[in-house]
C-alpha cells in the first residue's frame, strides 16, 4: 500500500507539474544544432521548448552577437577575441561545420537575428556574458521587439545583473550561480537588489537551497540538465524551469 501510495504521489506531481516547470533550450536545441546559432534556436522551439537561451558579448565595433566563448576558436576553428573584433570579420566565420556537415556556413549570429527567428509570444533568455558595457546597445536592440516576445535576463557578474535589472525594470532577471559560498553570501543581497531570482548549477540545488530561495520569494531556475532522474529531482524541490541541451527529448521523458 504505502509504495501504491508513493507511486500515485509522483505521478500527480509530474502530471501536475507539466506546463508549469518551463523547459528551456541550453543555446537552442545543442545537442542537435551548432549552439547559439538561428539554426539552433529555431529547432528549440520546433522542440516545443518554452524558452531559448543565448549568450552574447560586444563586438569591437558596438554590435551584440550570440556566442558563448571570449574567443571563436572552439566553435568556428578560427581564433579572434569576440570584443578585439569586427562585425565584418566575424560575419565571415563559419559556425556550423563542427556539429556537422548540414549546417556547413551557419554564421555567429547578431543577437537581432535571434530575436527574429523567435516565434512571436515566445521568449528568448539572453545571458549576458561581458557586463554592464552591452547593456546601452542591448536597451537599443531588444526594445524594438519587447511587445511582441518575451524577454529575461540572466548573467553570472551580480552588479551586471543589478544594472540589467535597471534598464529592463519590467523583465525578469536573474543571477546565475555555481558557487556555493558565492551563492551564500550574495543570496541574502538578491531581494533588495531588484532581481528576480536566481539560476544555479543543478548540482548547487537540495532541498534547503530550495527553502531558501522560496523564503525569499525568489524564482529559483537550474542548469544544464540533460538527465531525467536529476530533472525529476529538481522539480520536486520546486525549481521553476530546467535548461537542457535536449529539450524535445527530456519534455517527453519527464512528463
């Protein structure tokens, strides 16, 4: 009787959970698709994921582009500082061929660019990996389209967070973690600085994290899980949305 129990417990948890616990693709869909790409963004959404998360930096020349690293090399096999370089130099590298063949000249892409591959009512999580410098261009670039898609801010330096937090007062934002004395110290400074909540390594997350940031009334989000015994886990414990790099397949696995 008491594992009849337990069994019925999960399964209304998850069935009630479904729709409420957002899937979020880690850089679009990564796991098939050159990260931080369109290519990659639009097939996060083809997915059914409730939201796409990019990164971006700041060109030498004031353009906002979507790519993870400091440096290409990783992604393209070509090395050049992103904020040392040019838009026009950067334009010419090819994104794709590393994930393979079918996405052979798939450009690093502005960040307008994403923003327009990203269905109308849906949302785009942009990181922001350089600081509060992007933030002026940033305000340029993304409010043009924030009547028409959703937008939320996440970044792992806490006063870029704070100033993003300024520019774009109606959108969430929120600090990005995977320190635990980092996210100890800091998490009592999180309500009076504005943000919304926070997002932090899965592995950071038990049950008296979770209890923390609740009492708080803070959002509590979690990254990259690609396991579905460790999503299980983390959305009981009340995490709001789990970034993966699997988003289609980890949906249909967790509910």
């Amino acid at each position: 009787m008491k594992k009849i129990i337990i069994l019925f417990a999960m399964t209304f948890l998850f069935t009630g959970l479904n729709g409420q616990v957002e899937i979020i693709a880690h850089r679009g869909a990564s796991y098939l698709a050159p990260e931080n790409t369109v290519a990659s963004t639009r097939l996060g959404f083809e997915l059914d994921a409730d939201a796409v998360e990019v990164d971006i930096y700041l060109t030498a020349d004031n353009k906002i582009v979507c790519i993870h690293d400091s440096n290409t090399k990783r992604t393209t096999g070509a090395n050049h500082v992103v904020k040392e370089s040019s838009w026009k130099v950067l334009r010419t590298l090819d994104a794709g061929s590393w994930k393979g063949a079918e996405y052979k000249d798939e450009k690093i892409p502005l960040l307008k660019e994403v923003i327009l591959a990203v269905p109308k009512g849906k949302r785009l999580v942009v990181e922001i990996k350089c600081k509060s410098e992007v933030l002026p261009m940033l305000k340029k670039t993304v409010g043009k389209y924030l009547k028409s898609r959703d937008f939320t801010f996440i970044a792992f330096d806490f006063q870029t967070i704070i100033d993003t937090k300024k520019t774009f007062p109606d959108n969430p934002c929120h600090w990005l973690c995977s320190n635990k004395e980092l996210f100890e110290k800091n998490l009592p400074l999180v309500p009076g600085s504005g943000i919304d909540g926070v997002s932090l390594s899965y592995g950071l997350i038990d049950e008296q994290v979770a209890k923390s940031v609740k009492d708080l009334n803070l959002e509590l989000y979690t990254w990259t899980v690609d396991d579905v015994a460790e999503a299980k886990r983390l959305i009981s414990l009340g995490v709001k949305g789990i970034t993966t790099n699997r988003p289609g397949w980890l949906r249909e696995q967790v509910f």
